[in-house]
C-alpha cells in the first residue's frame, strides 16, 4: 500500500503493481480560493481485484476517478502526482495519448446512465461507435459487437433493444446498456462511479453480481465508488476511505468492517440500516456536515465532528495532522488518528453510538 509522503516509506507500493497512484493532487482555482478536492492520495490495485472507496459526497471520491481516466486536463485543475497503469505513467500522458486509452484499456460506468448516454442515438449505435473507436472494424460488425454485448449484459431481445433509445430503457437497463458499452474493448481496469445510485434493491443486486462475474470473466480490475458501506461489502477486496480529499484509513474489507480504526469509519457504519437490528433503533447519523475544501480544519479534518477529539492529550487533534500509520495486527490495514492503538480498540464499542450523539 502506498503511503503519502512520510517516514513510512518502506510501505511504498512495488512497481509490480497494475495500478498504482502515487501522491494524487487535484486542486481547482477559484475566486474563493484553491478547492483541494483531492490532495495527496495513493493507493494499488491488481488485475482481478476490486477497490472500494468510500465517503460522503464531497469527500474527493469521483474527481480522484476523473483524475485516472485523464478527465481533468482540459479544466482549470491542477493536477499533480503520478498514476501508473500496467507500467505507464498517465498524469504526465498526452491528450492525444490518454483518448486512445480511454474506452480501451481504462472505462468507466458513470454514476448516471441517462445523462451519460446520448439521446439521440440508439443505445446499439452508440455501443457500436465506442467499440469502432478502438477497432478497426466494420458497421456490421461493430453491430453485431454491440448486440453480443447487450445479451452478455443481461439485456433480454437484444437485437431489438439496440434500436431503441436510452429514454425506451427503465434505470437498471440503461445501467447494464453502460456497463456493456464500458466492457466492449475488454477493458483492464473498470472504474464505476455509483453504479446502483437509484436503483431499487434487487436491481442493485443484480448489477453488482454482473460486475462481479464479468470481472471474473475479463480479469479486469475494478473501483467502486460508493457512500454505501454494504455495496463495497458485497464485492470489494480492498476499502480506501476518505475524508476532505484525504486518506483516513485503508485496508482489506475484513479488516476495515470488523474493526475500523477511524471514527469516521465507525459513523458510516454506525449509519447504515441493519436487518439484523432492532426496529426501533434510530439511525445514528454522523453529526455535522463535510467539511470545505477551500479552507480544511487545522489538525484533523474530521476533528470538528469527532467525538473522540477531547481523549487525545495535547489538543493534537485540532493541531497537528495524523499521519497514516499500520494497524498492529494487521499487514495492510492502516489509518489516520492521533488515539493509540489501545486507546482505539477500548473506544471502538461504546465509541461508534458515541460519536454519533
């Protein structure tokens, strides 16, 4: 696991890796000020594993996967660190260059399917032209690609459905008409940006298992960008939690569930419906709201909302930013807090219904 710049430099990723990020920074310019919306993350991903980052809205999550696809270069962002795929650095990438890897060798399944899609052009021709891009193929055959995939897609009467236009879909169906068009150049590294946002339960469901099974049988490696704690839990490997465009704690999703070392951790989880729960439990949400990415709190960025931050002696909390440190125990799981180890695990229980009052 890749560090941010600190002591720890012996965590550094291998170059092995298919996918590493190094010291990501996306900054955009305003008149209010320098917007850090992502600021010094990093992370790896192999082939045929899934990452999932998670956090409240404005917490970094999308512009980090806009910033791996090359999207931000024609913006006004300033965008700095290194992102490695299969051994070639992208940040650094020409325009020209990263077009030819995207759609190809790096897709993404956008957060909205209706948006994203054209409306006035047929979902088929629309894969079709996507898949022709890369290819040197013909009409037919780019047609005849776009229905094979809208059938391995889970799309019943294919030929027909490739005539239609994206309003003719319900949501689930425009969703899995995404994932065919950002699967047809078998693409290595699969970036989905909310994939169910919207999406009743058992839809939810079945997208997340195509995904799983079609990762299965391209061998891609896939992100998952979600708020949902219960979605990277269905399908992750690996969870990257963030907070105010940071890293606050990452590690395998047994690691991170069972015994999350964050408090912010521990109110997202605190926040989520339990089946398994009493009914007549509320739910205890986190208090506060995210925080500007303008003007971070000093120290801690969560600290503002933490109720744990008075147990830390010396006010650390408010002045000092805790560094990514490893978890005893625990050969990939790390975070960012000023609590001890033990002072961590003594808070944990009676700490998450804590920090939500």
């Amino acid at each position: 696991m890749a560090l941010e710049t600190s002591p720890h430099t012996a965590d550094l990723a291998p170059s092995s890796s298919f996918l590493q990020v190094r010291d990501l920074r996306v900054h955009f310019p305003t008149e209010d000020g320098i917007v850090k919306s992502v600021d010094g993350v990093s992370f790896t991903l192999e082939r045929g594993k899934t990452l999932g980052i998670v956090g409240e809205s404005g917490s970094g999550k999308s512009v980090t996967s806009l910033a791996l696809l090359g999207l931000h270069k024609n913006s006004r962002a300033k965008v700095s660190g290194e992102v490695w795929l299969d051994g070639e650095e992208l940040v650094a990438l020409p325009e020209s260059q990263m077009r030819a890897l995207r759609g190809d060798k790096v897709s993404m399944i956008f957060q909205d399917p209706l948006s994203a899609l054209h409306p006035f052009y047929t979902v088929g021709a629309q894969i079709a032209e996507a898949y022709r891009v890369h290819h040197r193929a013909s009409r037919k055959e780019a047609r005849e690609r776009s229905v094979e995939m809208l059938k391995r897609v889970g799309i019943p009467q294919p030929e027909r459905r490739a005539k239609d236009y994206p309003h003719q879909f319900s949501g689930g169906m425009r969703q899995r008409a995404m994932i065919a068009m950002s699967l047809v150049c078998d693409p290595a590294l699969l970036i989905a940006d909310e994939p169910t946002t919207a999406l009743d339960v058992t839809v939810q469901a079945q997208i997340l298992d195509l995904i799983r099974d079609l990762q299965q049988e391209f061998g891609s490696a896939v992100i998952i960008i979600t708020h949902d704690l219960g979605v990277v839990a269905e399908i992750a490997d690996d969870i990257l939690v963030m907070y105010g465009g940071r890293r606050i704690e990452y590690g395998t999703v047994r690691d991170v569930l069972r015994q999350p070392e964050h408090p912010y951790t521990w109110g997202l989880l605190q926040s989520m419906p339990h089946l398994s729960g009493d009914v007549s439990d509320r739910l205890n949400p986190i208090p506060g709201a995210p925080p500007s990415l303008i003007n971070l709190p000093g120290g801690c960025a969560f600290h503002p909302r933490c109720a744990f931050k008075d147990q830390v002696p010396g006010g650390r909390c408010t002045a000092e930013r805790p560094e990514l440190l490893p978890v005893p125990g625990t050969p990939k799981h790390i975070a960012a807090c000023h609590f001890t180890a033990g002072s961590r695990t003594q808070s944990r229980g009676a700490g998450i219904a804590g920090a939500a009052k």
